[in-house]
C-alpha cells in the first residue's frame, strides 16, 4: 500500500458497530465470514490490518451499519442539505408558483407550443 494511501485508513469502532447492527462481536465475525479475532483487528489503523471486504461490507450496511461506522465519513455533517433548499421547497409549494406554472403552461399551450 502507498503512503498517501494510509490517510484513507481509519479503524472501525466495534462498540458503534455493535450497537448500530445488534450484533455480538461472534455474529458480525460470523456475518463478515472472518473469525472473530480478524474482526477484532479491524479496530486499528495500520496498513496491515484487516479490514472487511466488500461483502461484509454490504451485509453490515444491511444490517444497519452506518457509512460513518464503516468507513469514518463523516456524510451527514459534511453534506447537510443547505438553507436554501428548505426555502426553495417552500416556494415551490406556494399557490402562487403554481398558479405561475399553470400560467405560463396555458401560454404556451395557446402559442402552440406544447
């Protein structure tokens, strides 16, 4: 593994883990196909370290394992829904801009256009 590669590296908390899927420490080893001792390394952040595969990766997820857990994104703060689209949304609903639409519909109906 390159250097520049191990920034990518987190270690997966198994606590989280365990809380967010319900799962013992035993039945995520036995989810993932590993022993539990490989799932015990998969705490740490070192180049050679386990990490889950891309099928236990997707079974977690199933069972309720968050993308934060997994993969130390941290999504939902970074991509938060800005102020704008609750303000748009808002408009979008007001009986004015649908009557603006059905307006501007009518319009280009008569016109020929639609």
């Amino acid at each position: 593994m390159q250097e520049s590669e191990n920034k990518y590296l987190h270690g997966i908390n198994l606590e989280e883990l365990k809380k967010e899927t319900g799962l013992s420490h035993e039945e995520i080893a036995e989810l993932a196909s590993v022993g539990p001792k490989v799932v015990y390394k998969w705490q740490y952040m070192h180049k050679d370290s386990s990490r889950p595969d891309y099928n236990a990766l997707i079974r977690l997820l199933e069972k309720g394992a968050t993308v934060e857990t997994l993969f130390g994104v941290d999504y939902k703060n970074k991509f938060k829904p800005n102020e704008y689209d609750t303000e748009c949304n808002e408009i979008f609903k007001s009986d004015s801009f649908k009557r603006g639409v059905e307006k501007a519909i009518q319009e280009l109906k008569n016109k020929g256009l639609l």
